[in-house]
C-alpha cells in the first residue's frame, strides 16, 4: 500500500436558474456565496476549486460586487482554481456544437478578462455526459471535466477503487475525467467532520487524488446549513482536520493533472447522477423502478446491485413532456438560422444579440425537474421562452413580417 499523500480536491459548484427571483439570489449570496469566500481568504493554507455560472458572475459583478471581488481576492492569491462550462449552464449533450464551443469560450473568456486566469477544467452541467462530449470538450479548449463516479460503476469500475483521474478520448480528441465521490458528496456538510476524514482514511493508498465538488448553495442556503456550517464552525473544523493530516493535502485539479499521470483509460456510457435517472422515467416507469430497487437493497450485497439500476436518459425530458420539447426544438431552429445568418454574412452586432438571447434560452433549469420544481416552476419556463422569442425578433429583424417554414420541425416525422 502506498503511503504518498492523498491529494483531496474538494470544490464548490455556484448556480441560480435564468428568471429566478431576485430576492432568493440576495438571500443565497448573503447565507453560502459569501460567508464561503469570507472563510477561504481568512484561511491562505487552504487550495480549493469554484465554479460559477457566467449568469451568476454577472449578477453578482452587477449587484454584490463585493463577493465578486471576494473571489477575485482569493483567485489572485493563486488558492482558487476556477473552472468553465457553459455560460448559461446548459446542458451541453444536447446543443448545436458551435454552441456547445461558443457558451464555454464565453465563459473561459470572462473568466480571463475578470479574473486574469485562463481556465484549463470545466464543470458539466448536472453532469449529464454522452460520450461525443470528449471531442465537443476538447475542441472548446478543455483539458479535463467533472463527472459523477457512477459514470464510471456504468462502465464496469468499482467506485472503491477509483482515484486521480483518467482519459477518454472521441475520434482521438482526448479528454481528462475526474470521477466525483458520492459517498463525499452526501457526506458533506452534513455529517460529522471526523466521519469524512475516516472514509477518507480508508481511501489511502488505493488512488492518487479524491475528488468532491458539489453545489455550493449547500453550504449555507440550504434548510439548517448556514448555522452549521458557519455559526457553529463546521467548515472550519473541517479545514483545520485536513490541514492537520499529514497523508492528506488539499489540492486543485491542475495540480493534480500537472503532478500525476492518469490512472488508466476509460470510456463512460451516457450517464448522470443516480436521482436524475430516476426523475427521466415516466411515471409508472419511475415507481417500478424505486420498487425493485428496494427489493433488491434488502438482499446480502443489495446496495452494490442497486448500483446498476441506471433509469433513464436525461434526453427523455423531451418525450416526458410536450412543453420542453417545444423549447428544444424552437432552440434549435434558432440555432440553425443564427448560423445561416452568420456564413451569408450578416449584421455583426444583430447576429450576437440573437446569439446571446439563444444561450440564455438554452439555460438547462427550465428543460427538466428534479426535487426543486425544474420545468414545473413557470418563472424559470417564462424566462427560457422569453430568451427565445427575444432571439427569434433578432433573427427576422429587417426580414418579411411572416415567414412559412414546410418541414418536419419537432422531430416527429411529419411534416
């Protein structure tokens, strides 16, 4: 067994749906955006990795510019890595290529212009991954990516042995992936410090680096968290206990690819996160699902065959429901009329102004549901569609009134 130190990237992910209310963005920012970036530049040991949504960034450059300039503070000091992704948080798998390309630079732009760093990783939105991403990736500048470690147990790996990273490649583009840790991931913050450090105990020796990156709303916004993790110091004990192991050290993903090869070669299957598999499939599907699956935990080694129960495919949203279907299809056709106006040489400034208004409707909020309402929640709909229609008035501006497109528009075979 190897004694080397455990290189433990530890992260947080920063995200507020397209039309969501003004008042949760303050109350998130004042309870986790904050207070989180507070104790990080109080605390210059510690190396740590941010993700943040470009519509976030702007929001909180254009109405709390001090925690803007917070994470500014500790980006300088060399103790934040920042990674990209889409701008608007899309999910990628499911855009035009040139926008999978465009909401990345879009991102990784802002990010060099406001922060003066060019970021080399990126965070996947809800880690929906199909394995064609590899090249979209690596042709958007990407060096390596987050995903769940389930993506890796639909592969055939054991997530108990999953360390460092590994390569993916698609059509020889290769691709860096880091494998996500659940059992961290519901670990923290909510549990005790000690019993993270204990399974992290039980990790030495059997990989190079552990990774956890979740939601960063959970560590103040959520129901009780602000207490727990602030008030009553959780994320400062938890610090202080990393800090004080001598076989662990905080590390950023960039010093993990530049220090360590990668573990091996791997090629995941379409695949998320264990609950979005569930929320994919259709209703009666769904309750079948969580029934077999409870027969079989309760069997010698239940949990481990729990595992391969996948559900669904994130992109049974767009059968599951008519409403989302509509955006995607009207998302498309957007897409392909921006690029038509783009090769006949079209108006610059008209061309990026439907572009962008086409990004923020491709925000992946309104597109699904999981347990905070998604697609069900008629503010963030209204915002998706809003971003269309205001798209699709700079895509006809100085052309006829009325137009009649003949064809098969929502994929259904007719025309």
């Amino acid at each position: 067994m190897s004694h080397a130190p455990l290189a433990f990237c530890f992260g947080v992910h920063n995200h507020q749906p397209i039309g969501n209310f003004e008042g949760v963005l303050r109350e998130t920012t004042a309870l986790a955006y904050r207070p989180f970036f507070e104790r990080v530049r109080a605390r210059p040991e510690v190396r740590l990795t941010v993700h943040c949504t470009g519509s976030l960034l702007e929001w909180l450059r254009e109405h709390e510019p001090a925690t803007f300039d917070l994470l500014g503070n500790v980006v300088a000091a060399e103790r934040v890595e920042l990674l990209t992704g889409g701008f608007y948080e899309p999910i990628l798998a499911i855009l035009p290529d040139a926008d999978k390309r465009g909401q990345i630079q879009r991102l990784s732009e802002f990010l060099t212009t406001h922060f003066g760093v060019r970021p080399r990783g990126m965070w996947l939105a809800e880690r929906v991954w199909e394995p064609h991403l590899a090249r979209a990736l690596h042709d958007a500048g990407v060096e390596y990516v987050l995903v769940d470690d389930r993506h890796f147990a639909l592969a055939g790996l054991d997530p108990d042995d999953l360390g460092g990273y590994y390569l993916t490649e698609d059509q020889g583009a290769t691709l860096a992936v880091f494998p996500i840790n659940e059992r961290l991931r519901h670990l923290i913050p909510f549990a005790d410090v000690d019993k993270s450090l204990d399974y992290l105990g039980e990790r030495r020796g059997r990989g190079s680096a552990v990774t956890v990156m979740d939601d960063g709303e959970k560590f103040g916004a959520w129901p009780g968290t602000h207490q727990h993790v602030y008030a009553e110091g959780w994320l400062d004990r938890f610090f202080d206990r990393i800090l004080e192991t001598p076989w662990l050290r905080l590390a950023t993903f960039a010093d993990v690819v530049d220090a360590m090869p990668a573990a091996g070669r791997v090629y995941l299957p379409t695949a998320s996160y264990h609950e979005m598999g569930k929320w994919a499939l259709p209703p009666e599907a769904g309750r079948l699902l969580a029934e077999v699956s409870r027969d079989l935990g309760q069997l010698e080694d239940g949990a481990r065959l729990v595992g391969w129960m996948r559900g669904g495919f994130w992109r049974n949203f767009l059968v599951k429901y008519p409403e989302v279907a509509e955006f995607y299809w009207k998302m498309l056709r957007l897409s392909a009329a921006i690029e038509r106006a783009r090769r006949a040489g079209g108006d610059d400034r008209r061309i990026r102004a439907a572009r962008e208004a086409l990004w923020r409707g491709q925000a992946n909020d309104a597109y699904w549901h999981g347990v905070f309402g998604g697609c069900y929640l008629p503010h963030l709909r209204r915002a998706v569609k809003s971003a269309l229609l205001e798209d699709d008035a700079h895509v006809k501006a100085g052309s006829d009134p009325v137009e009649v497109t003949e064809g098969d528009v929502n994929g259904d075979g007719r025309d």
